[in-house]
C-alpha cells in the first residue's frame, strides 16, 4: 500500500466506526474472553483498538507494526514477571492486525503462528464479524500461552488490565 492510499485510508476509510463496530457489549465481552483465558496459563494479554493514524503519522512513515510496538512499550505489555505478555493492536483505518510478543513469548511462539491468528481475524472482521474475529483471536492466543506457559498452580496475579484499550 503506497503512502497516499494510507493516507487516504486514515482519513475516509470508516475509522468513525470505531464504537459501531466495538460496542461496550463486545468490550465486555473480549475482557472476559482475556480474563478467563488467562486463568489457565502465565500469560497476559492487552487488546489495543486504534481507530485511525493521524495525517502527519502517515507522512512520517509510520506504520501500523511500528505503532504496534510504540502501544506495546506505552500499555507496558513487557512489564510482566515471566515476561509474557501479549498485545492485540487493531487499526481500523487500515484494516490491519498485529500481534505483539514479549521476549518469553517470542522465543517460544512463531511469528508464523501470530500471523495466522491475525488472518483469522482480518477474514472475520472483513465480514463484518467483529465480535468473532476478536474472541476466536483471544481464544487462540490463549491456546499458545497455555502450550508454553502453563500454569503451574501457583497464584497468577493479573498483572496487565483485561479491559481492551480505545486509542
């Protein structure tokens, strides 16, 4: 995608959507989705929902995985004991999903295996099921987490806030 259809896509593309499409019904129920899941393993995980980049954003050169990371670092996913965390980054104007590991995760977890969680989600959201692509993409990452960082049977304080974030 060139720059100007990026720019364009940021600023026309239903990013005002944004509440249509993630009512605080769906919220509610993509923090459940996050804090059930999380009782099984020693993961956590964030969901990140941005409705647009701003025209000088674009121009810079920034992108929807370099925002990512910058929300990522922002929400302090990182901050986690066994250094698991895990952020989901939507941004609407785009139509793009990332998905963000912490180091623990990332020697463990194959991108190839977070991209195939994202293109679960882009072939929901383009359908319009918003609702389905995100918990069957929490759903999915939690399976992961629990393959790699099992609980233990230990107390998992939930160090990371379940409520997914509207930037």
């Amino acid at each position: 995608m060139t720059r100007m259809q990026r720019m364009l896509n940021n600023l026309f593309n239903h990013w005002f959507q944004l509440h249509g499409r993630f009512p605080p019904a769906l919220l509610d129920e993509i923090t459940t989705a996050i804090a059930a899941g999380e009782g099984s393993h020693r993961g956590e995980v964030r969901f990140a929902i941005e409705s647009r980049l701003t025209p000088w954003a674009v121009l810079e050169g920034l992108d929807a995985p370099t925002r990512a990371r910058q929300v990522f670092a922002q929400l302090r996913v990182w901050d986690t004991e066994h250094n698991s965390g895990v952020l989901f980054y939507v941004l609407m104007a785009e139509h793009r999903i990332e998905i963000v590991a912490d180091r623990g995760v990332a020697a463990r977890v194959t991108a190839a295996e977070w991209e195939a969680i994202c293109v679960r989600m882009r072939d929901c959201y383009a359908r319009g099921q918003w609702r389905e692509g995100s918990i069957e993409g929490i759903a999915a990452a939690h399976a992961l987490l629990r393959q790699h960082f099992p609980s233990d049977g230990t107390d998992n304080p939930d160090e990371l806030p379940d409520r997914p974030i509207l930037l």
